[in-house]
C-alpha cells in the first residue's frame, strides 16, 4: 500500500488528542494510521516553546507541524531524480538520442525487466520531462534562488536540472514539436490509374493483420519533387523497406520495388497496397514480376495505409523535407532503414519489426 503523509486535518486532530491525554496506538487506531506513523510524526514535527516557570519544553502544534511538513517536502523534490533513478535516466537520454519514442523507451523496460518495477516508468512521465523547463543550475542552487528571493519559489517546482541542455529534448521527437499537438496526414492525390482494384476489394483477412506478407507502399518526395524514396511497410511485422528513386515516377517505382520484393519468398510478398499516385499507374508490372496482388487505397484516405503513413513519418524523422536524396549515399539510406527496424513497437509487445519478420520468414 501507497504510504501517504500526514494532511493538516489528521494534524490538528492529533494534537486534539494527545493534549486529552490519548496514546499513541489510540491517536493510530482512530486516525487509520500505523502506531510508528504517529510516532515519527511528533519527534519529526516538535516545536520548542517557553514557558513561565521553566526554560523550554517541546510541544505538537499542527499549524507548526503542517509548515515544518510543507518545507521538508519542497526540499524533498530538488534532490529528486527527474526521471525516477539514474539508470532510468541514462537509458531514456540514450534511447531518445537513438530516435526512439518515450513509449517505446518505456515499453522496452517493462519487456527487459517485467519484474523490476524500479525499471519501469510510465512515457507520459517522459513526455512531460521533455517539454518541462530545463536548466543548467544546480539543484542547491535553486533552492538558493527561492530562499533569497521569494518570488522564485513557486518556479523551483516547475523547471528540472540537466547537465545536457544544449539541444531541446522535443527535437530528438519524431515530430519535433515544440508543443505537444496532433496533425493531419498527408493527402492523396486523384489519378486515373488503369486496372485499378479497391481497397474494399481485398481479402477482408488482410484488415485484421494476422496473415503474414501483405504490405503497404507509398513514396517520400525529395526537395524539387524530382527525386525521392520509394516506401514499404509490411502490416504484420511493421517492417519497414525503402529505396532510393531518381525521379518520382511509375518507371522507377517499378524497379525500387522489384529491388525490394524480389529477394523475398513469394509468401512474404503477398499483396500490395498502394495510394493514388501518378507514380503506381504501371502497377501490374509488379504483379506480372512478383505475382503480387496489388491493391488502391480510396482517394483522401490516408488512413486506410496507416502503417506505411507512420512509417513514413519515422523516415522523414532522418530526412526532413527538402531533403536532397541525391546525395545521400546508399549506405546512410540502409543505417537509417536497420535502425527503424530495430526498435521496439508497442503493437509487437516491444519487440522489434526485425525480429517479427524474421520469425515469421522462418515458419515460411
């Protein structure tokens, strides 16, 4: 059970209470409380007072307790760990440097350490270090500040200290966004796109994602619209493949997924769902190469492929917008694509998409 402290209510009934003479385990039993509660209560919260015909004597006062109180807790919080212990503290720098998300750092310490509470932490506990205000002073010296200066007293509580404040934590965020807000997708484009087959059209066992090799595709514009990547999600696994193409259009999209599906076993290549973009209008090739199944999202529905929308957002987490790829070599695409694909994802139970796929290639 949660141990809670003493409120100024409890107090001023204990004081009640012992001035009637009651004891200890009497002023506990009434008050729902543990006897050593009580105790430590009245040595921890003692006021020394004179009297008229001795020098001193200590007495219980609440109104005396309840600040005595009040002033230990403010002190309690500055030598606090702001994110529960050190060890905490160092994975979630570490894994936030990494582009991993708070609920993924945190997911990833209760499938490590599903015993050890002490290694668990809650993302929303992250998110809020995040976006609360840093500082490069000392806790002691922000005690100092409130001591000296009373108007800074109610900041104490609202800022944390940090030795690694150079860059904004929101910045290691997918979004980056300064503040904590929802956006809408990227929408989709009407084209006439020949042999076109709906997304309603497709085996309804594809829409519960319990069958292995069915994926979704989409590409990322690089700056000028001229070239870009060519994205692959696999819904299962949330594996996610992609590949360079020099210019957005249905040619080189046919060959960045033949490079990507082709090494594959034609079970773990299934079918393909596609948005309405002028690049996917010579899908059947992939169909006649592959022998997948190609399928097409309803116009201004992003959400119907929102596996590959999210992965999307992770790549261009790497690339921004206005990313030349042109100039990114192939070997920073692949570092890219091998670290999305090793970190925990909360639909996996925090395993890794590369460890799902792999598990389901070897019951292939």
């Amino acid at each position: 059970m949660k141990h809670k402290k003493l409120t100024a209510t409890e107090r001023q009934l204990l004081a009640t209470w012992k001035s009637n003479g009651l004891s200890n385990s009497e002023c506990a039993r009434r008050l729902g409380r543990d006897v050593s509660t009580i105790g430590r209560e009245l040595k921890r919260n003692q006021v020394r007072v004179a009297l008229p015909k001795s020098d001193w004597k200590l007495i219980y006062e609440p109104l005396h307790a309840q600040a005595v109180a009040d002033k230990r807790q403010s002190k309690a919080y500055l030598v606090k760990q702001p994110l529960k212990n050190k060890q905490i503290y160092a994975y979630v720098f570490k894994h936030l440097r990494k582009g991993w998300s708070p609920e993924q750092i945190a997911g990833r310490l209760r499938l490590k350490h599903p015993h050890d509470k002490d290694c668990h932490i809650c993302h929303e506990t992250i998110y809020q270090f995040i976006y609360k205000k840093k500082t490069d002073l000392t806790k002691a010296e922000l005690l100092l500040q409130g001591i000296l200066d009373k108007r800074k007293l109610n900041q104490v509580k609202s800022m944390v200290t940090v030795t690694d404040n150079g860059r904004p934590l929101y910045e290691y965020l997918r979004r980056k966004q300064v503040r904590r807000r929802k956006r809408l997708g990227r929408k989709s484009q009407r084209v006439r796109i020949p042999d076109r087959v709906s997304i309603h059209d497709r085996p309804k066992a594809i829409e519960k994602r319990k069958q292995f090799g069915h994926w979704e595709g989409d590409s990322i514009v690089g700056k000028g619209h001229t070239q870009g990547l060519h994205t692959e999600y696999e819904r299962v696994s949330s594996l996610t493949r992609f590949q360079y193409i020099s210019r957005i259009n249905s040619e080189e999209m046919v060959k960045a997924a033949t490079k990507i599906f082709k090494p594959m076993p034609s079970k773990a290549r299934l079918t393909l769902t596609l948005d309405n973009g002028s690049e996917h209008t010579q899908h059947r090739q992939l169909t006649n190469i592959l022998g997948i199944d190609t399928y097409f999202a309803d116009p201004y529905s992003s959400w119907q492929r929102g596996g590959n929308e999210n992965a999307n957002m992770w790549i261009r987490y790497y690339f921004p917008k206005r990313t030349d790829f042109s100039k990114i070599t192939a070997t920073e695409l692949k570092d890219v694509e091998r670290e999305i694909n090793n970190r925990p994802r909360k639909r996996l139970n925090y395993k890794t998409p590369r460890e799902v796929f792999t598990e389901h290639l070897k019951l292939l």
